[in-house]
C-alpha cells in the first residue's frame, strides 16, 4: 500500500473525507514560502557571483582594517556567506610588474630560516676541546685500540666505549680491562698486560677517538617550546628566533667558558615550524583544514596535489590569502583561475606557496543550494513521518488483531 493510500484510511477510520488532489496543494503551500524566504536570496548570490567571474584579475588588498561590513550584516537568515565575504577584501588594486606575486615560473628564495619550535637541529661538535686538557680517560669516552699478534679469528682492532665503569671489553676471550684515568700509554700497558695471559707478544696502541663531552653536544636537538636546546651537562641555549649563523654563535659562545675556542657546525635537522594551510569551505558539511609543511618550493598546483586534488564538494574558485608582515598594513589576495592552470598551462597564478598562506577552495554552489535545502526539508519531514507512523500505530493498537488484516 501506498503512503498516500495509507493516509487516506487512516483520516477515513477517522471519519475524515480526504481527496487525493488535496496533497499536491499542501506541498505547494509548504515549499513555495520556504522557497521566496531562503532560495531566491541564494540564487540571487549565486548570481551576483557569476556577474564577478568576468572581472579582471586581482591581487593586492587595500589595508586589512578597512573590510566592507555592510553586506555580512544585511545578508538573510540562512543564507550561506559567500567566499568574497569570508576572505576577500571590499576593494581591491592589482600589483605592478615590478611587484607580481612569485609563481610557477618566477619563483624567488625564501628568506635566512629562523628557528622556531618545535624544529629538530643537528648540532657537531667541530673543535670541542676542554680547557684544562688531559690525555685521561674517562668513562663513556670512546677509544680506539689496535694490537698487532692476535689470532686471525679474535682479532682487537676499532673503537671501543669505555663503560661507566671504567673498564672496556676486548671481546670473547680477552675479557674486560680498567682503562678510565689512565693516559693512552697507561692504558696501552693495562691491555697489553691482560693480553700476555693469551698472547706472546702483543703490541699494543690506545688513543682517544670521542670524548664524552663530544657526544652530548653531538646530535639531533629538539627545540623546545620555551626556545631553548639541551646541551646535557653543559645547560640548555636559547636558540629561537634567530637564523642558523646566529643560532651557531650563541651556541659557541654558550660553551665558551667549558673549551677553549668552541666551533660547532648547525644545520635544520626537521623543518617543524614553517607550514601553508588548505581550506576547503565544504558545501555545508564542515570545513576541513589541512596543514602541509612548507619546504620552499610548493605551488598552486603542488598543493592541491598533496590532498588528492579537489573533491565533490569544491567548485573551481580559488585563493590564495597571504598575511602581512608585522607592522606592514596591507595583506594580499590573490585569486587563481584553475581552468587556465590545468587546462592551459597556464603559469601567472599558479603561485609560489610561502609559511603562512591560506589557500581557499570555494564550495560548489549548487551542492550548497542541495545542502541547505535538505537541512531545511529534514525537520519537515521527519515531523510528518512521525505523525503519520503515531497514527497508524494507535489505528493499528485500537482494532488488534482486525487492524492488522488490512496491511
């Protein structure tokens, strides 16, 4: 049976005479005043964007303080905001030659990359020599030891960690020697004496690979949200803000007063704090935010890429927003003709991606139109399907067991 059929005997067992041709009325009379108070404000949107689509291209905005509010604020209720209101300026001016945005085929550096947490630096020991030097050695040193006069199956020759015990182990067969506060010739006699026990005539030569205070400062160092790196025993050195070269200085100057003229080597282990962001409106079903890493080099075309290109819910309007400096009053827009990119090569607004741009993808109107109105209907609707299913429950209960018979 029919929902209209279902509904015309649930009126009728309540003696209500209803005709059939009365139903298309009701819809009517529901959908024509939903449509005159929300749609027609929507497409007179989708219009007025049209009408822009032929203006000439424009990139530079006028300062961000003056933004036209008066149409946010006469917009009707329910209509979803347009993307020239949500990211675009009121007035725009386009940028000289002399001043175009980099792009695919005018592409500039970035400037000297200044440290940020939570990047990831690889610092080197280059000259780490202690201020009051001792050919001593000390646990976790690292020396090297090669003896002449072993077997071919158990031969000692490499480097070897002194353990925080003080001693090093030779291998299987030689066992373990107490080298630590020994000089190299001290510790050369130690292990020639432990050898004589296995060997006739070893000879046998120690020197110093590592000091321990190289392998603290040696390796990767995570930027810590407070700025600062951690050097172990020798403190930590705030190194954010500043460029590599600068970043290098304060470091050496850190373990000054530990060596005697301290040079270190730095560089960019994990690139963690620079990144651009793509911000896709949604058609109404929430926007998604992504965060990519930004080594320098990303276009346009390379950022739709890194997301899979665009989904069902996007249209072919986009923009780059790029924030002003600190204290600079102007911020740019720059808008993308994507038609012209992939399907002509084109490269003028292919842009250069720099740390701290928006790229926004505008929603498909027409899936926003669909979106909104389902929102819209959804109540409507399930409000009817409830009375309808309430109705025939009760019909159903009253007449059980007859009032089954007639489904």
């Amino acid at each position: 049976m029919s929902l209209l059929n279902r509904v015309q005997w649930v009126l009728r067992e309540r003696r209500c005479a209803v005709r059939s041709d009365w139903w298309p009325a009701g819809i009517v009379a529901v959908l024509v005043p939903m449509f005159l108070a929300f749609g027609l404000p929507h497409l007179a949107s989708i219009a007025g964007e049209k009408s822009k689509a032929s203006a000439p291209v424009q990139a530079e905005a006028i300062p961000s303080g003056q933004v036209d509010a008066t149409p946010l604020a006469s917009q009707p209720i329910g209509r979803p905001s347009t993307p020239d209101k949500v990211a675009r300026p009121a007035q725009v001016r386009p940028l000289n030659k002399s001043s175009q945005a980099p792009s695919e085929l005018n592409k500039v550096t970035l400037p000297d990359y200044v440290i940020e947490p939570p990047d990831i630096l690889l610092i080197e020991g280059v000259s780490v020599v202690p201020k009051t030097p001792t050919n001593e050695i000390n646990p976790r040193d690292v020396v090297s030891i090669a003896v002449l006069g072993t077997t071919p199956d158990r031969p000692i020759h490499g480097q070897f960690r002194v353990e925080p015990s003080g001693a090093v182990n030779l291998g299987p067969g030689y066992g373990l020697v107490r080298i630590a506060r020994l000089t190299t010739v001290e510790a050369a006699d130690a292990i020639r004496t432990v050898l004589l026990r296995d060997l006739s005539q070893p000879e046998v030569a120690v020197s110093l690979f590592q000091m321990a205070a190289q392998q603290i400062i040696t390796g990767e160092h995570l930027v810590a949200p407070d700025g600062m790196v951690n050097l172990g025993l020798y403190g930590r050195v705030y190194v954010a803000g500043m460029t590599l070269d600068a970043a290098r200085s304060a470091i050496e100057q850190h373990l000054a007063p530990h060596f005697d003229e301290p040079q270190v080597s730095l560089d960019v282990f994990v690139y963690n704090s620079k990144f651009f962001y793509i911000i896709n409106e949604g058609a109404g079903f929430g926007q998604t935010v992504s965060r990519i890493p930004i080594t320098g080099n990303e276009t346009v075309l390379d950022a739709i890429a890194m997301i899979g290109g665009l989904d069902q819910t996007a249209s072919t309007k986009l923009w780059i927003s790029r924030p002003a400096p600190s204290g600079v009053a102007f911020d740019q827009v720059l808008p993308i003709d994507w038609n012209a990119i992939t399907r002509g090569a084109a490269t003028s607004t292919n842009y250069q991606l720099l740390p701290g741009d928006r790229l926004f993808i505008a929603e498909d109107r027409i899936l926003a139109w669909t979106s909104f109105v389902s929102k819209m209907l959804n109540p409507f609707e399930r409000m009817i399907g409830f009375t309808l299913l309430g109705s025939q429950t009760v019909q159903t209960l009253q007449r059980f067991p007859e009032g089954f018979q007639r489904f």
